[in-house]
C-alpha cells in the first residue's frame, strides 16, 4: 500500500514537467529552469527527471521494476537536495530540502526492500 501510494504521489510532479499538467510548466517551463540552474543542457535534464518521476512513479506504483525505478528516483532526489534546495534551508515552504529528502528516503527504502509481495516483481518472482 505504501508503494502504490508513494508512486501514485510522485506521478503528478512528472506530469508537471513533462505535460505542463497541475499547474506545470511544462518541458520548455521546466528545461528553462534547469538550464538557469546550470544544468545544461536543459532540455535533457528536463527530459530525464520529468521521466523519472513520471515513469518511477507508474514503476514504484505497480510494483515493476522497483528497484531500479527507486534508484533513480533516489539519485535525482539527492541531486535535487545538494544543488537546489540545500541552500533555501529545511522548510518546503521556504523552498528549502525537506521535500525531495523525503522522496530521497522513501525511494532509498524501495531500493533496500524492493516492490514486495503484492508488486507485479513479486507475482513474476523477480525482484530487480
């Protein structure tokens, strides 16, 4: 229940990115974004995050490929604390790390516990 939930809440920060949905910018909104932040080029970092989240999500939720999707998650997550957030302090609300440090840790889990026994890597009996 925890992993269809943590995957099913990260899904809508991709479609952010990717779709413009929720009130995102969208791919331009967003490469713009990490271009100014300096990761170039934008347009692909973009692209690899706004995947991550979007497709970690969907994987994190059904249970497939767990593991590997949670890494990801993981590294962008520890990315996203150090070169953005860490700065602006703790508090989300100040734009601070607490937020992705969550995600980080939850995805961490993943990664050390894996999708489980009701996950689709479970019912195939193959934890990645």
């Amino acid at each position: 229940m925890i992993r269809l939930t943590a995957g099913l809440l990260l899904l809508p920060h991709g479609c952010q990115k990717l779709f413009g949905w929720f009130g995102g910018k969208g791919m331009a909104g967003t490469a713009a974004y990490f271009a100014s932040a300096g990761f170039e080029p934008g347009y692909l970092w973009a692209l690899l995050v706004a995947l991550t989240e979007t497709v970690g999500g969907l994987c994190l939720a059904v249970g497939f490929l767990t593991r590997p999707a949670a890494a990801a998650i993981a590294v962008f997550m520890a990315v996203a604390v150090i070169e953005t957030h860490w700065p602006k302090g703790f508090f989300w609300t100040s734009g601070g790390f607490e937020y992705p440090l969550m995600w980080g840790i939850v995805a961490l889990a993943f990664v050390i516990r894996g999708g489980g026994r009701y996950s689709v890597d479970g019912v195939i009996g193959r934890e990645f």
